[in-house]
C-alpha cells in the first residue's frame, strides 16, 4: 500500500507537536534522537511543498503578463 504523502498543514502540526514535547520535557532521551530526525524530514517536505508553490506560482503570475 502507498503511503500518503503529508499536507504542510499536517507536517507542520506534527513538529509542532514534537517541539512541545521537547520543551516541556515530556519527550523521553532515549526518543530524541529519533524525533529529531523526524522533525528533520518534516521540515524538508515543508521547504519543498513551499518551493513547488511559489513556482506554480509564478508561472501563474508569468502567464498573466502575456494575457
């Protein structure tokens, strides 16, 4: 089975949940490493759900002018 792709709405609550775990210390030494990594993906998927837009974007914004 394919695994769904996260929205940025989604990744974006996901580390925000992660942060509050760390900052309120409720996130266990041992998990930190690994939530880390994860925070980490999920900051990459953001940039580039970010840069695909802004590009869709201006080709939208680049079409207009030629109208």
């Amino acid at each position: 089975m394919a695994k769904k792709t996260k929205t940025y709405n989604e990744a974006i609550a996901e580390i925000e949940q992660i942060l509050e775990k760390i900052e309120t210390q409720e996130l266990d030494v041992d998990d930190l490493a690994e939530e880390v990594k994860k925070v980490s993906a999920l900051i990459k998927l953001c940039k580039e759900k970010l840069h695909n837009t802004e590009l869709e974007v201006q080709k939208v914004l680049d079409s207009m002018k030629e109208q």
